[in-house]
C-alpha cells in the first residue's frame, strides 16, 4: 500500500490505496490535502477550494455520500460550477477530501460525462 510520507504532514505517515486515495478518513487535515493536490499536481489549495472539500467531507460524514456539485458551491458561497472550475474534476476533490474510493459505478458515470454527486 502506497503512503504519503512527509515530514510537512505532522511528521506522519499516510496511508493511500494504489489510486492515491486515504485509506482512513480521519487521516485527513488541510496539510494532507494540499500534499495529494500536490500529488495531483493541482498545487497549493487557498483557503477557498480548502472550504469546499471541509464542505465535501462533512456531507460524506453526515450523509455518505459525495453532495451535488451545486450544493458544495453554494454553501461554500461560490458560482454554481465551483468545483468543476477549482478541482477540473469531481472525482480530484473526491480525492482531495479525502473520502474513500468511489469505486467503479461513480467512476463509469464520471466517465459517462456525469456527475458523482
């Protein structure tokens, strides 16, 4: 199993699957997410795109599932296709928020053009 090693992540070391995805949620924390953005190559997160995967997160906790692309703009304050203009990809905040792998139903409908959540 792949492991996000860093020494700018607590001086912990982080699980991920061979996709790069968390392997525990609770590992996750802002300086993760910008190490697999990093991973990613999407760069530094700011503050605002930091907002939308806490808002991703938390709607996973509660509900568990990924939210509908509008609602995450929305709440976070943002034009209605925040996510797709900040991440390019759903599936990338999926990542970067660090839910678990959305496994291949939720990838065949991104790959259909549709949206995960």
């Amino acid at each position: 199993m792949p492991v996000l090693e860093s020494r700018d992540i607590r001086g912990a070391t982080i699980a991920v699957d061979d996709e790069g995805y968390l392997e525990n949620f609770d590992d996750w924390s802002d300086e993760v997410a910008n190490e697999l953005a990093k991973r990613e190559g999407v760069g530094a997160l700011p503050e605002d795109k930091l907002a939308s995967l806490r808002f991703i997160r938390e709607h996973y906790r509660k509900f568990g599932f990924f939210p509908i692309l509008r609602a995450v703009c929305r709440n976070v304050h943002k034009p209605k296709d925040c996510v797709q203009e900040d991440f390019l990809n759903p599936l990338i905040a999926w990542k970067l928020a660090g839910l678990p792998h959305p496994g291949e139903p939720i990838i065949s409908l991104h790959e259909a053009g549709q949206s995960p959540g």
